[in-house]
C-alpha cells in the first residue's frame, strides 16, 4: 500500500511536532550545521562521520570547525541530548529522515566523484524504511538524482521513491565563515523526486530555514550548479579586467567602483585565483555531460582563473627583477594560505600552486595565517612579525581582517631595504605603502 495521505499528514505532523528522529550523514562544513541547527529546532539528531576523532569531539560537546557560533549550538544541543554523533548507520534504521552531507569532488580528469555519496546510499539502503526521508544536499551534476540515487535506493530496499518513501534533492547553499546564518536566512531549493516528496522535505526544511522553494529535483541540480558557475565566471571576468587593466596601466578598483554604479552591473573582485570546495568544482559538474558547445565560456572562466596564480608569480619575479633583489636569496612573506577571508578553510586555495612554485624556484619562503593551519610546504611563521623579518617581499594571499589595516611603518623596520608588496586582494593603501618606501604592485593597479 503506497504512502497514503493519512501517513502523509502524520508525517507533516511529526515533522511540525519536531519530534521526528533526523539523522544526518557527513559531518564535515555542510553536515555540522544542519544537524546543529535541526537539533537546535528540537528535533533529535544522529550525526554519522566516519571519522572517529570528530565523532569523539562532537560528543564532548566540542565543534572541530572554526565556523562562527557553530561550537555553541553544538555544544547547548550535545548537552540538551538533542544531538549525538555516531560512526555506526544502523542509527539511521531508527530515524524517519535522513540528509546526505558527504563530499562530491572531481577526480583528476575533472570527473565528478561520486564514490562517498554511492558508499554512503548503500549504507542507508540497508537501512530504510518504508514512509522514510531522504534527502541529498552534497552538491551533484545533473541527473544524479533519478539516474543514481533513486535506481540505487529501490534496488537495496525493493521499495519505490515518491510510493514507499521520500526522496529529495536539497543543496547547501551555505558559505563556510557565515555558515549558520546563511543556512536560515538563504532561501532554500527544495527538488523532490516527485511532488509528495517535494512536499513533505519542504515541511521538514520550514522548521529550520525561513523560505523554503518547492520545485523537482532534476531543475534544482542544474540551478545550484548555475549559481556557483555565474559567480566563477564573473570572478574569471573581474580577473581579465585586472590584466586588462595592468597593460593600460588604469587602476581596476576604480573601473569595477564606477562600473557597479550602473544599475545593471555587479562585477565581482580579482584576485590569486578561486579556491574553495565549490566554484572550482561545480562549473565542471555542469558541462560535465552536456558539453555546451565550443567556444565554451564555462570552460574558458575555469581556464582563466585558474591561471590567476601564474600571473601572481609572474608580478612577484617581475617585482623582485625590477628591485634588483636576487630571486636566489629573496624571502618571500606570503600573508594568507586560506582560500578566501576570515576562514580556516584552505581547500583548493590558491596559495597552493603559489607557494609551490616559489619554493620550487628557489625563493626562501614563509607562510603567515592568523586562521588556517595550512602553510603549503612553505616555513610556517608564528606571527606577523616572524613571518616579515628581513623579508624582500610581502605576498598578500586571503584579505583576513588582520591585514585589513597592516602596520606598514613597523613592518618597513623590520623588512630588508628596498621592501616590495605584492598585494592580490588590493587591501593596502597604495599611497601609504609608497610613502613609506615600500614598491607597491597590486593586481590590477596602475604600475609603480
Ligand atoms: N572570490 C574572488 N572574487 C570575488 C569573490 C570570491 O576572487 O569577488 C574567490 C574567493 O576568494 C574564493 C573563491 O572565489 O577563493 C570562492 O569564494 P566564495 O565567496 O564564492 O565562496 P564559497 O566558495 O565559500 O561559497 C560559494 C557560495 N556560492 C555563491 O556565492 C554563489 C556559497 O553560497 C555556496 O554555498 C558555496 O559556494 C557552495 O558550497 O556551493
């Protein structure tokens, strides 16, 4: 007997009670906020990791991301016994909803990697039952959904999704540093496999976030896809522009300032390259099986920031050249290994290829981070000032707020002579640096 509308109405029922046991698996930047933050609405969360370390952590109440009021929800939750954490699925036969948070990233072709999201299907697969949720939030490229993830569950459980259970698609849209808010604040896309799911997911979803959009699953894959690949391609047009604006030696802050006054433009900022989990992976699941036809812009964004961090090292040796300093005795200071502001996070940041082909040159370098642990196989520098002394060159990676407003003097007294910046998020007052001795070259800007 299918999910009769009396079940269904229990279902929304539980779901409004908040007393439906949810389970979440993958407790990484996306996994830890959801199931915080549905165990803070007062359901009763199960947070399945593989890891055993963060399963231990999350039990003592402890949040292993730097992500801002993540630690407190965590820990109020863990103490209120509304959220645990497990290493075992068999938590997830005793849930009426389960979210997959896993990661979804690219393989070295630039295929997408779908191995943790099948492992974990399977996982749950052995234990669903009929009336269940699912829902899938790690990122997929189009056609996941009905091609993978439904065939996968119905051959495990001999049960039909939308007949015997709910399936839906409900990316993150979340950006690691705001994490919490966005989670409720964004508007959140919600794609059943058919319209009972989309139905019943978009209840559950209302108790957390404050706008909930019903539409199918396979339109909300391509349009969380679309959103990160509009804002890679802008980023790779703001990094053009940048170039663009070095050889006419006009300064791109200016054009972008008086640019965005038009009512109809928002270009976004250069900078060392794009770096994250997201944009430097999603435009790739897009084009992955339709293939747009050449000229592909999707392809040609990718293509151009992703030459963002040559064109960092091209400035720096040029810098170096011009000061006369000796690329093999140089010492390079790069502030920032983060792949963007005021996050630990460094994955696929920009710094990598940066650091490694600095040190691959030769130049002695140092790598300073108030937030990510992260050096790249450069020395790591315990402070700002460790990290400047009897430096040739100061890198600037991640505009953290600590760079914000730099103590340029002090920094000149304890730098060699002839002090170089190569400043790549432009958060340096040029004039000042100037003054003070210091040859300034920041992407974009009119040439020392
Ligand atoms: N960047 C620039 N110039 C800009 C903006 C960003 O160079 O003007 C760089 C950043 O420094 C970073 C990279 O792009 O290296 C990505 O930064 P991001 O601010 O786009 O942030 P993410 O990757 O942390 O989050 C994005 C967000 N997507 C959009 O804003 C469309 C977030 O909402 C998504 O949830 C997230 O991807 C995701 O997980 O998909």
């Amino acid at each position: 007997m299918s999910l009769s509308k009396i079940k269904e109405k229990n279902m929304i029922e539980t779901i409004n009670e908040q007393s439906l046991p949810l389970a979440v698996v993958g407790s990484g930047y996306v996994g830890l906020p959801t199931a915080a933050l549905f165990a803070d609405a007062g359901f009763q969360v199960v947070a399945i990791d593989v890891k055993p370390d963060l399963v231990n952590a999350i039990n003592d109440g402890n949040c292993p991301l730097k992500e801002p009021g993540l630690n407190e929800l965590i820990s109020r939750n863990v103490y209120a016994g509304r959220l645990k954490a497990t290493l075992s699925y068999d938590t997830v036969a005793q849930s009426d909803a389960v979210i997959i948070s896993v990661q979804t990233p690219l393989n070295k072709n630039r295929k997408p990697n779908l191995s943790y999201l099948t492992k974990a299907l399977k996982s749950i697969g052995n234990n669903l039952k009929k009336g269940m949720i699912v829902v899938v939030s790690s990122t997929v490229p189009p056609g996941t959904m009905t091609e993978r993830v439904k065939p996968t569950l119905e051959a495990l459980t001999g049960m039909e999704a939308e007949v015997d259970f709910y399936l839906a698609y409900v990316p993150e849209r979340i950006a690691p540093g705001n994490a919490l808010k966005e989670f409720v604040e964004s508007p959140r896309l919600v794609g059943g496999i058919g319209p009972n799911s989309t139905e019943i997911v978009a209840e559950l979803f209302r108790t957390v976030c404050k706008t909930v959009i019903e539409t199918d699953a396979s339109t909300v894959e391509v349009a969380k896809l679309a959103e990160n690949t509009y804002r890679d391609i802008n980023i790779a047009y703001a990094n053009q522009l940048a170039i663009i604006c070095e050889k006419l030696n006009v300064d791109v802050m200016e054009v972008i300032k008086l640019a965005n006054t038009h009512p109809r433009v928002n270009i976004h900022f250069p900078g060392p390259g794009v770096g994250g989990p997201c944009l430097p992976k999603d435009p790739y699941f897009l084009i992955y099986k339709s293939k747009p036809p050449r000229p592909n812009l999707i392809a040609t964004a990718r293509k151009i920031n992703d030459y963002m961090p040559n064109h960092i090292i091209e400035t720096t040796l040029k810098a170096l050249e011009k000061t006369g300093k000796n690329i093999k005795t140089a010492k390079i200071a790069v502030l920032g290994t983060a792949y963007k502001k005021n996050v630990d996070d460094s994955r696929l940041s920009p710094a990598q290829p940066i650091i490694k082909t600095l040190l691959k040159l030769g130049l002695k370098t140092v790598a300073y981070d108030p937030k990510c642990e992260e050096s790249f196989g450069a020395e790591k520098a315990e402070s700002l000032d460790a990290a400047v002394k009897k430096a040739d060159c100061i890198l600037i990676l991640t505009d953290h707020k600590e760079f914000e407003h730099l103590r340029l003097y002090e920094i000149r007294q304890n730098m060699n002579p002839n002090p170089i910046i190569v400043d790549t998020r432009r958060i340096i007052n040029k004039e000042e640096a100037t003054k003070l001795g210091f040859k300034y070259y920041g992407l974009g800007s009119r040439s020392p």
